[in-house]
C-alpha cells in the first residue's frame, strides 16, 4: 500500500493518565503547558465514567512534567523512552492500520498507543525498537521513490 513518507520522533516519554474527573486531565495539560512542555502526541477515551488520556512529551521534559504533576492526585503510569512512527497515508484505506498492527504483532513491537489525523497515523512504541518499526512499516507499505524516513533534528521551544 503507497503512503506519501515516514517520519521517525525522538526519544520521548509517555504519560498514561487515567481519571474519572475531566477537569483533573486540563488541570494537566495547563500544568505542562505553562511550564512550556510541548506536548507532542495526546490520545484522549471517555468511556464508563472514566477518563484515559496518552500523551507523549520530549524526554528531556520528562523530570520538569513530573515535577509539575506530582501533587495532582491523577493516576499516572510513564512509559519511556518511547518513540513514535508517523506515517503519511495519503488515500490509504482503513486496511493499512490493520496491516501495520499484524506486522508489529508478529515482530513483537509493543504498541504503546495510536493517534491520527486527516493526514496522519502515529504509532507509538519502545524508542530502541523505532529502527525496527519503521522497517516493519515497509514491510507493510511503499515509502515514495527516494525517500528514506525522517528523522526529526529540529526542535522548537518556545521561551
């Protein structure tokens, strides 16, 4: 299946919040964000009464986000280093999620979470293992001629 290009995170950290008070989660996000903590990847399940939220931040942010977290009284699990695969599926049909989620089964790549947009689909996983999930992912899928996946090597912080 094309996708129009690959582009590979650097390392990062995970957060897993779970709450049953949506306010506690913005009451997060307002903490990261006014300590200028980017907040690269959210996922957000509202489901039984309970809140679930992923989100990933650069991993030289990780010390300072659970500083500011600390006293918040949310449960809170951090998964890191993690890394995140982006994929550009111009066009692509549903069928390319299921694929890439077979392919990552039978190599053993933990999924470690799953967000996309209208022109995205991000997946999340160890950040040792990221060389070996973007080649899963042209197991999967044709990268456009030429094209070797990103790597990102710039990173703006706002001050």
């Amino acid at each position: 299946m094309p996708i129009d290009g690959l582009k590979l995170s650097g390392a990062l950290a995970q957060f897993n919040f779970l709450t049953e008070k949506a306010h506690v989660l913005l009451e997060a996000f307002h903490r990261l964000t006014s300590r200028r903590i980017n907040m690269t990847l959210v996922t957000l399940d509202a489901a039984d009464g309970r809140w679930r939220c992923n989100c990933c931040i650069a991993g030289e942010d990780l010390a300072a986000a659970r500083a500011s977290l600390g006293d918040l009284g949310i449960t809170a699990t951090v998964i890191c280093p993690v890394g995140s695969v982006t994929l550009f599926p111009h066009k692509s049909r549903w069928e390319l999620l299921h694929r890439l989620l077979t392919v990552f089964d039978l190599k053993a790549l933990p999924v470690h979470g799953i967000a996309s947009s209208a022109s995205t689909l991000s997946l999340v996983t160890d950040y040792p293992l990221l060389d070996e999930a973007a080649c899963a992912v042209t197991e999967v899928a044709d990268l456009p001629e030429n094209h070797t996946p990103m790597r990102c090597q710039i990173q703006v912080r706002q001050v």
